[in-house]
C-alpha cells in the first residue's frame, strides 16, 4: 500500500510501475487485485499531494499602484478604478 511519506514523483512512479504489470496480464487475480487497491491507495494520495500543493501555490499580481504581490492563486485580481 502507498506509504504516507512517499513523495508525489515516487507514488506516480509506483502507478505507472503497477500498471505495466495489469497490462502485461501474466499476474494471477489475488496478485492483480492487491495490485489494483496499491493504485487505487496511491491514486487518492496523488490527489491529495496535488490539492495540498494548489493551496500553497502563490502567483505574483500587479498591483493597482505598480507594485508586485503575492497572493494566493485562484485570487481574483483587484479591479483597477
């Protein structure tokens, strides 16, 4: 199963690992089956990692008065008047 401290890059690479062995249909069902809930585990992971990382992405905004800004993204940029 997908061990909490895996890095993104690291569970991706385990995906992609256990989906060559689900296309290559030589693992016998019990195998395909732990195979297939290891993915389903990392998958959620990944998705995790991955809204974890939009809520701390930052975006650079120009501000009204010239300046620059940090600010979270997705933030709507304010109006100039």
């Amino acid at each position: 199963m997908a061990k909490k401290t895996m890095t993104f890059e690291a569970a991706l690479g385990r995906l992609e690992e256990i989906l060559r062995m689900l296309e290559d249909g030589e693992c016998p069902l019990a195998d395909a089956l732990k195979l297939y809930e290891e993915g389903v585990s990392l998958v959620r992971s990944c998705t995790q990692l991955l809204d974890q990382a939009e809520q701390t992405v930052k975006m650079l905004q120009l501000q009204p008065d010239g300046s620059a800004a940090l600010v979270d993204f997705g933030t709507p940029a304010e109006e100039e008047a």
